[in-house]
C-alpha cells in the first residue's frame, strides 16, 4: 500500500465516515468465520484482554444472544484471566465453556485466542495493544467488538484505517466502544441536531472533569525482579504508549461526541494547554488539557479535560446553533432550547449493552456493521489534541495524522528494558 493509500484526508473522512448502525448486504453463511444463516448456529466468542471492561463485554456479549458461548480467554497475567471466569461462570454456568487449554497467557495470548476456533472475538486490553490485535483478528476473518479507543499514536491509527479497509473487503463486523453512539437518547438529540434543531452548529463545547484514575504506586512497592515491561502493564494507565494520556483513553469519548456533533467532519487544527499538577515522577501523562479545535467555517470545539482530586466534576456537552442551544446535562436526559423546544422523554438504553445486542442481531441476520471509520477517525483527534497539548503547537489535521512518533515498541519482551520518555514539557518538546 502507497503512503497517499495509507493517509485519509479530511475530505475522504467526511466521505467515507459510516453512521452508527448502517448495514450491508454479506453472505448468510456460518463457515468461514462469516455470517449465521439461522439462529441455532451457536457462536463462539473469544475475550482479549480480561480485566474490568473486558468481563464486562464478555457478559453483555453472552446476553446479547441466547445460543453464543465463551470459548476462550487471554491476558498477559493468569490470575486476570481466572478472576474474570470465576465471575463470568457464576452468571453463565452453562454458556462459559472455556477449558483450561483455552486459558491463554503472556504477550501473544490475543493471537492465540483468535486461533482457538472462535467466531467473534472481544479486543479489551489497553489501547496501545489494539493495532495489532484488530489486524490480526480482521486478518482471521472474526467478527470484532473492539474496545476504544483504536490506538495511542498516528501509526497505530494508520494501521487501524487499513485493518477498517479490509474489513469491508471481508465482510466482516466491526462494533466499536464508543457507547454512547448506542443510546437511545444521544442518538435522538444528535438526529435533531442534524435535522437544524438549532441551526448551523456555531460551537460545540464538552467536558470529562473527573478524579484520577489507577494512580501510579510508589516505586518501591516494584516486587524485586519485576521487569519493565510487567511493571508498566500492570500499571497501564500511566504510561502514554499504552493508555494514549486520559484524553486518549478516558475523555475520548466526549471528543466522539465533539465529532458527532460535527456530523464526523474532520478539523482543520487544534491547539491546546496542559500538564500536571499531581506529582507522578513514575509516569508521564498529563491531568488536565484543554482543547480548541478549528472546523471550516470558524466553527470551534472546546474539549475540558481533568482528573483530578478534590475538583469539580463534570461529564456534559454544550452545542451552541445559530437557532438555539442544545445540552446533555451529564448522565440526564438531553435537551434543546431552539425552533421547538424538547427533552428526550423515551426509555433508558443500556447502551453497553446495545453496542452486543446489535452486533450480534447483524451477524443473526446476514447484515454487518461498521464503525470503523468513525472510531478511527474519533480516536485520532484525540491524539491530535494530546499532541498539541505537549508540544504547545497548533497541529494540523495533516501533520497529525502523518506523524512519525511511534510510541509503541515495535517488539516487546518480557526481559527487556523499556524506557518511556519523560513527562512532556510544552514549549520544548518537538512535534515528531
């Protein structure tokens, strides 16, 4: 594939994006990993990446479908992967078959997860691993949910277009973890919005104000002969090649919620303030960031984005029109203030949940979906925020998705030595 093949710009974006829940047309058969023809078809699911969002998505997936099973499971360290079945058995006794000869372990356990004769496989584990883990199972021809977000740097976002590419090629569903796609009452606000319910959308601006999240442990509770590679694993959220910085890995989803808004039009630039306030001499990601993101039309998106202890907290987005206003007031029902005033009134969707339900529904059904342009399209402008914020730049839509720092080790060992760069200095550290 030619650089210009790997690179899409802002117009292919906005041409290719898919909205959440299109549906083609995909053979109804069950061989090949591809689609069941009935529903007495058992599927077989895999789980990649066993700690809390992982059981999680193991469980909504087996409620999604009365006749799919747990056949295997893999993580780095054992002891996640018996934790998580114990759980997963007590709620599915006669669903979770997982044998111990399907217990994978270490590094490559996703590639052996993917091999075991699964139908549909679950990608969990931190960010920076995913990449990797989507090719390989879009590669085996599975049927995916893939947690978001989709990678930690432009590389690992380069990768996932092409995996997304491929996908369609094969068929093949593809479900991201951006949840709040699946419910109910953002998917009508959002549907109003873009009917004109306020108007031309002047400004978006959403906030993730928040506590810390899995804080770094002191550096001399490190049990003696742990490597590096086992110590940041197992401290992931720390570490910006793994976690993606909490813009990344947390607040990603009110920027998918910026790019919602913005119908996923792409963003000419963002700049951006940021750092730590909370000593952390272990890891080096930052606390708080501020975004501003151009769009054409001097339409600008502000993103807040902070964890940390004993602030305010706060979880909403504001869409200002030239017609009127519109909110989602945290976890409340959304509202609009323009032509016709309105308040989502219909019923609660768990949309954890959903994402499963229609996934599942799609394979039943012979149809697939994909998010894959949208998640990798949210996921990069993340990142294209996190860069400007630690370099203190404005960074173009372009430079930022043709940047050349690959954060992720190209190999990884649990024997070698893995430094990580130091916390970022805005103002001297250089954009790559």
């Amino acid at each position: 594939m030619t650089n210009q093949d790997q690179l899409t710009t802002r117009r292919n974006f906005l041409k290719t994006s898919a909205a959440a829940g299109a549906a083609l047309s995909a053979p109804a058969i069950l061989s090949g990993n591809l689609f069941a023809a009935e529903n007495s078809e058992t599927l077989r699911i895999g789980l990649v990446g066993c700690g809390g969002r992982g059981s999680g998505a193991a469980e909504q997936a087996l409620n999604a479908d009365k006749n799919v099973v747990l056949t295997a499971m893999g993580d780095a360290f054992s002891e996640r992967i018996q934790s998580s079945l114990g759980e997963l058995q007590k709620k599915h006794p006669d669903r979770v078959k997982v044998t111990p000869e399907k217990c994978f372990t270490g590094i490559d356990a996703y590639q052996k997860v993917i091999d075991s004769g699964v139908d549909v496989v679950l990608l969990c584990t931190p960010p920076g691993f995913r990449p990797v883990h989507l090719r390989a199972a879009v590669e085996a021809g599975k049927h995916i949910f893939c947690e978001k977000p989709m990678a930690t740097d432009a590389p690992g976002v380069r990768s996932v277009i092409e995996s997304v590419k491929l996908a369609k090629e094969k068929k093949i569903s593809l479900v991201a973890g951006f949840c709040w796609r699946y419910e109910g009452g953002r998917r009508e606000f959002y549907k109003r919005i873009h009917d004109g319910a306020i108007g031309e959308v002047r400004a978006v601006y959403a906030t993730y104000y928040t506590g810390p999240v899995k804080p770094m442990p002191p550096a001399n509770t490190r049990p003696s002969g742990m490597g590096d590679l086992e110590w940041q694993l197992r401290n992931w959220y720390n570490f910006v090649w793994i976690c993606g910085d909490g813009l990344v890995e947390q607040a990603c989803h009110s920027v998918d919620k910026i790019a919602w808004a913005m119908k996923d039009a792409t963003p000419r630039s963002a700049v951006a303030v940021g750092g730590r306030s909370t000593p952390n001499h272990q890891g080096n990601i930052f606390d708080h960031m501020f975004i501003t993101y151009q769009f054409d039309n001097n339409v600008r998106a502000f993103m807040g984005q902070r964890q940390v202890a004993n602030c305010h907290s706060e979880n909403s987005d504001y869409i200002m029109g030239a017609e009127g206003f519109a909110q989602i007031p945290g976890w409340a029902a959304p509202r609009i203030q323009g032509k016709v005033d309105w308040k989502y009134s219909g019923p609660a969707t768990a949309m954890y949940q959903q994402e499963h339900n229609e996934l599942f529904a799609g394979i039943r059904s012979g149809k697939f979906l994909n998010d894959g342009d949208r998640m990798a399209h949210s996921t990069m402008m993340a990142i294209m925020g996190r860069m400007a914020a630690y370099t203190g730049q404005e960074v173009t839509w372009e430079d930022a998705l043709n940047s050349k720092e690959q954060l992720v080790p190209a190999q990884l060992d649990w024997k070698m030595s893995l430094d990580f760069p130091p916390l970022a200095t805005p103002g001297t550290t250089k954009f790559i």
